[in-house]
C-alpha cells in the first residue's frame, strides 16, 4: 500500500529511457536488453571479462600493483550505463541506484556470499562534493545492496581527505598523481586492533571502474590499516583489456 502510493506521487523512471514504469519495475524490458552485463569468465582481480578462464587476471591486473585479492563487476560502461550513472550522480536520478543494486544482487550476489565481507564499503566522496550534490551515488547503491544481503554499511572507515579532480578530465599520469594521499583511513575511530577483529575482510563499492586507480588507493590505505581481505565491486566497468 505504502510502496503503491509512493509509486503514484513519484512514478519511478526507466534509468535507461527516463520512460515512467510500472510500480514494481526497475527498468523497461527495452532497456533492460540494452544494459550490458558482464559475462563469465571474468578476471579475479577487476571483474573485467576476460577471454579464457585459464588466464586468471586481464591484462591490466597482471600489469598492475594490487592489493585487493577479489573483485566483481556487473555491467559494461557503456553509453546507456554512462547517462544513467551521470543521472545518478549529477541529476538527482537515486531510483537509478536500485536498479543498480538489484541487478548486483542477482547476478553477484552468491559471489559476495562466498567472499563473506564483513562490511561494504562505499568509495567516499569530499566533503565538499558531499554537499554539492547532498549525497554519495556509491553509498547508496552500497546501502541497497547491504540491506538486500544483511551485509553492514561502513562509511566512518574510509575517507577522501583531499578534493581530487574528476579522474575522467585527467590523462593517466595525472590521473595517478591526482589520487597520490587522496583517501586515509581514520585510525582513531579504526585503530588496526578494532580492524583486525571486527573489519578482517571488506568488499569495497564503487559506481565506475576505468584503470582500476581509485580502488587501488583506497584498497592499499584499508590495507595499511589492517584490513586483511579487500574485494571489489563495481557496478561498472569501462576501458583496459
Ligand atoms: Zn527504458
Ligand atoms: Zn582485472
């Protein structure tokens, strides 16, 4: 009854057409044959598809330091996926964010069973762009996704304690330099002993994953702070082979 109301006073809208759905869809059939998913077999490390099982890690990862030992992504960053994102994250589309968290849940949702984090942790945002935009995109979906999994949300661990650029208007050596003392873990509220009883393994929650640079900061700062295990999940993911 509740839903059904909230439904006719704001009717959700297709996060790929912008089209109103029907109360209890979270995408139109149409669009929902035009997101792209990631299909098996996919590279331990990003999530990235990769062409043959045996080869274990993409090309990028085996290029790459990192320091996360697990990593899902659930669709291509492709131009449908790149407009509804910018919606979830510029244009105040957060309903954009359930269908996200469904899909992750369905497709992955045994995968991060599996893994078994004892927290989510959502990619945080500065303060600043916090209160531009009076929300953090990857929050949301991480909050979705925990409530739907009984996973708990850790959002007080993980910090971006410098404004950075956006790494999309950056070339790659900026965009490394861009990130350099970017994130930092809070040690007081977190100190390693509270970690290593209570945050052993974390699956880390982003929206976009390109050269996998963002995720490997805050990967290694939660590293340096004790966290044992790190995963990744990426709602999606572009670029790299
Ligand atoms: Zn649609
Ligand atoms: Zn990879």
């Amino acid at each position: 009854m509740k839903e059904g109301l909230t439904h006719l006073l704001y009717p959700r809208k297709c996060p790929g057409c912008g089209m109103v759905l029907s109360a209890g869809e979270l995408v139109c059939a149409e669009c929902a044959k035009e997101f792209a998913l990631i299909e098996e077999p996919t590279c331990l490390i990003c999530g990235r598809h990769i062409e043959s099982e045996a080869e274990e890690r993409c090309y990028t990862c085996t290029r790459s330091e990192r320091s996360n030992i697990f990593g899902i992504a659930i669709f291509a960053y492709d131009d449908i996926m790149k407009k509804a994102m910018s919606d979830l994250k510029f244009h105040g589309q957060k309903d954009n964010a359930d269908y996200f968290a469904a899909m992750a849940v369905s497709r992955s949702g045994s995968k991060i069973r599996n893994f078994d984090p004892c927290a989510l942790i959502p990619v945080p945002v500065h303060k600043s762009r916090l209160r531009e935009r009076g929300y953090n995109q990857a929050e949301i979906i991480c909050d979705k996704i925990g409530e739907m999994l009984g996973i708990p949300v850790v959002t007080d661990l993980l910090q971006r304690s410098r404004k950075t650029d956006y790494q999309k208007n950056l070339g790659s050596i900026m965009r490394r330099r861009n990130l350099e003392g970017a994130f930092s873990c809070n040690n007081k509220v977190y100190p390693s002993g509270r970690i290593k009883s209570e945050l052993p393994r974390v699956l880390l929650v982003d929206d976009i994953y390109t050269t996998g640079n963002t995720m490997e900061h805050c990967a290694r700062k939660l590293s340096e702070a004790g966290v044992d295990e790190i995963g990744l999940l990426s709602i999606s993911i572009g670029g790299g082979t």
